[in-house]
C-alpha cells in the first residue's frame, strides 16, 4: 500500500486521472464477467419461462371449456420462437398445436417427465445431442414448460437455446451501451475537473516562481471558493504580509543603525576629547558619565536584540502544570526597575501563592518589558495585578489606538512615537509559547497590557455549574 500511494504521488493529477479511470474500468469489467454475466443469465432463464407461461395461459383456458377436444393446428397464434404441442399419455400422441416440429430425443424426455404426474406447471431445460452434416455432435439447449391439464393430457411449450441468446446477447450489449456511456461522461467530466484544478495550480506555481525571483509583475487572480481560492487568498495574504514585513525590517534596520550610530559617535567623540586633554561636558567626571550613559543605551539595545533572537528559539520544555511562582518574579523585576523613575508609584495586588507554567528566565523578562513600557507612558503609578492564571500591568498613561492595540506584539511593529520596540514582541513570543494570552486594553483609567491562560474544561465546567448554583440561590 505504502508503494501505491509513493508511486500515485509521483505522477501528475493527468497521469493519476488515467491510472484511476483504468482501474475503474478494469473493476468494471471483472465486475461485468463475475457478477452481471452470470446475472444476466439468470434473468433471461426467468424471462424465457415467463414468456413460455404466457403463451400457455390462452390455452389451458380453452382446454378446460373443452376438455378432450384437440384444436387444429395454430388455433392459437403464439409467437414463431415458442412451439406449443399437446401430449396425450394415453394414446401416446403429440399433437402440434403452434410453431415447430419437436425432436425424437425431446418427446422422449417429455414422456419420462409427465410419467412424474406433478400438478401445476413445471420448468425444464434440456440439451440434446444430434448429428450435424459433418457428422460431429452438435448441442441443443431447450426451455420448456410442462402442464398438466384437467383431462389428464399436458401441454408443453417448447423454446430452443437460440431465442435464449439472442436475448442474452442484447440485454448485454445494452448494459455494456449504457455503463459505456456512463463511464465517457465520467471521463469528460473527470477531464473538465481536474483541467479546473490545473489551471489555478498553474497560476499559483507561476506566482511563487515569480515571488521567489523578486519580479515585481506577480499577481495571482485566482477566483475559487474552494479550497485552492483558499490557498491562493492563503498565499496573496501571506505575499501581502511579508513585504510588509520586510519594509518593516528595513525601517526598523535603519532606525536601529541610527540609534546605535548616535552613542557609539558620542562615546568615541568624548574618548578622542578625554584623550587630547579636552572635557567636553565641563569636567572629566561629567564627561565620563556621558560616555557612561551612551555605552548604557548601547548596552540595552543590543541586549534587546540578543533577547530577541532568543526568544525566537524558545521551547515549552517544561513539566506540564504551574510550578513558577510569580509572585517572586514579580518582586525582582520591580526591584531593578522601580529605580528608573522613583516618581512613579508602584501599586500591587497580588495573590498569594499563584503559580505559573514556564520557567523563571524567560517570565522576569516578560514583566521587566512590560513594566519598563509602563515606566515609558505612565503620569503617576503602576498597577500590577496577578490572580489565578492572569497578571496584569496597568499604567494611567495615554490610551493606545484601538487600531494599533492588535498589531503592537507583531514584530517589527512600529510603536507610539514612530519607535520600533522589540519588548512587546519578546512579550508575545514568551506567553504564546507556554501557552498564555496576551492584550492591550484601554481602561478609564489608562492602559491595561492583561496576560491570561484559558482555564481547564473540567475547571470551567465546575465555575460554570457554580455560578449557576449561585444564581439559583440568589434567586430564591
């Protein structure tokens, strides 16, 4: 089975179409041979003595008006293929009554079955054995019917093997006519389907070559509410995404080679000074602490990219279930940061003994950057909340646009201010990956950067069986 479906992979959806229209075809035809034939055999056997029986009914209702007459020859007009004879045991005597004459060797046999005396009407079929004029032996196939009529004679009916296989042969035919017609328009339609995937699929490898070359002719036009429309507006979002992307990338390139130009310049501007014997800043103490708290800036920004990278390489390694305790994570980044504006108040509101998935690394990076973003845009105070499965930061700064507050964890996003910040990125990279959530909301009172994780179902279930339990108490 393994090397069916390798090989069908390495074939084109014409060559797959083919090999499957053969296949059908080859089925049909087994299922032809070994089922419908022996069916159809089957089916004109009954037919013939249907067609027997008929040509009896008129007769056996004249036999029983007149018992014991014998009508002349073709009082009833039955078809040419049937002969219609009247056996009398008594005389032992076949009178002709329709058709043809009937062999010596099938009057034999018809004496031996009406020496059975069975009541009703009886189906045979015999093949008789008769020299031909080359003197082999050629076989007839007869069908008849056998019945008794009231005044102790029988009637027979007699049909010969050729009428049988006339029938057969057009019944076949006919099926085959009919399966053969089904199977074209299965083709074509089969043809026209795959011709309808192949065209789409063409223009789709066309525009990823073109995508690949960096032709700035790629358009796709693809227009299917199907699965291959899906991958092409799939395919046009992601063209869409990624340029913007790579603008992105390469404002944020230049962004970040200005701000790293700016105190690499500074420092070795005031180290060429120091060294000449000139202070730019006053004093040599004061022109040190420049150099100092460029080499600083430096230091954060290459510290940021470096996390970045990082991040991007991070892996949920840990146990299943919570075993960080936030609360501790939480204090020492507050601790290390708190110190940037002494101004601003810090307010918490943890719970005691929360506990969050994921190690402690990767989450104190996570809190620094969103409390340094709050230390960026707060007037007064900080808020930090933390409750079963869900921390918050809170700032009484400026509300964030609501049509940026979706797109500020995208990396590469610009930010307020025209900056590119890379801590809300990191941000993203770190929740997502141990499974948490992470949004941006405006709160009357500032903003709110809010990290949860979805309860269990059981959990869920149970607070929501809870909560209808309180209801129906405060109801009554």
């Amino acid at each position: 089975m393994k090397r069916m479906k390798m090989w069908l992979s390495e074939l084109t959806l014409i060559q797959q179409l083919l090999t499957i229209i053969f296949l059908f075809v080859t089925i049909f035809a087994g299922f032809v041979f070994v089922f419908l034939t022996p069916a159809i055999d089957r089916f004109s056997e009954t037919e013939m003595f249907r067609i027997l029986h008929n040509s009896q009914e008129s007769l056996i209702r004249y036999f029983d008006e007149n018992p014991g007459s014998t009508p002349q020859l073709n009082v009833n007009v039955s078809e040419t293929f049937v002969i219609d004879v009247l056996y009398d045991p008594a005389r032992d005597e076949f009178a002709n009554i329709s058709g043809g004459t009937v062999i010596m060797e099938l009057k034999d046999e018809i004496r031996h079955k009406t020496e059975l005396d069975a009541s009703g009407t009886q189906d045979y079929m015999s093949t008789m054995y008769r020299k031909g004029d080359d003197g082999t032996m050629v076989p007839s196939t007869y069908l008849y019917a056998v019945t008794k009529l009231k005044d102790g004679r029988f009637l027979v009916s007699i049909m010969t093997e050729n009428y049988r296989g006339q029938f057969r042969t057009s019944l076949v035919r006919n099926v085959v006519a009919v399966n053969v017609i089904f199977v074209s328009i299965l083709f074509v339609l089969l043809i026209v389907w795959v011709g309808s995937m192949l065209i789409p699929l063409s223009q789709i490898t066309d525009y990823i070559q073109k995508l690949k070359n960096d032709e700035p002719d790629a358009v796709l036009n693809v227009k299917r509410n199907d699965e291959i429309g899906e991958v092409a507006k799939a395919l046009q979002d992601m063209e869409a995404e990624l340029a913007r992307q790579n603008r992105d990338k390469e404002e944020m390139i230049q962004n970040i080679s200005h701000d790293l130009k700016t105190p690499i310049a500074t420092i070795k501007s005031y180290g060429e000074s120091i060294k000449d014997g000139i202070y730019p800043y006053e004093t040599l103490e004061k022109s040190v602490d420049v150099i100092i708290e460029h080499a600083n800036r430096l230091e954060k920004k290459v510290h940021s990219l470096i996390i970045l990278n990082k991040m991007g390489y991070l892996l949920d390694n840990c146990p299943e279930g919570e075993n960080l305790d936030m609360n501790s994570v939480i204090d020492k980044a507050v601790l290390s940061l708190r110190v940037i504006r002494p101004e601003i108040v810090f307010r918490r509101e943890t719970k005691e003994g929360v506990m969050f998935h994921g190690e402690e690394e990767p989450w104190r990076i996570v809190i620094e950057n969103l409390i340094d973003n709050a230390l960026r845009y707060a007037k007064t105070y900080i808020r930090i909340t933390l409750k079963e499965r869900e921390l918050c930061v809170i700032n009484d700064g400026s509300h964030i646009d609501p049509e940026k507050a979706e797109a500020l964890f995208r990396p590469y996003e610009k930010g307020s201010g025209g900056q590119f910040g890379l801590g809300l990125s990191i941000v993203n990279r770190v929740t997502t990956t141990y499974g948490y959530h992470v949004r941006a909301e405006n709160l009357p009172e500032g903003v709110c950067f809010r990290i949860w994780r979805d309860a269990p179902k059981k959990e869920k279930q149970r607070r929501e069986k809870n909560n209808r339990q309180k209801n129906s108490a405060a109801g009554a």
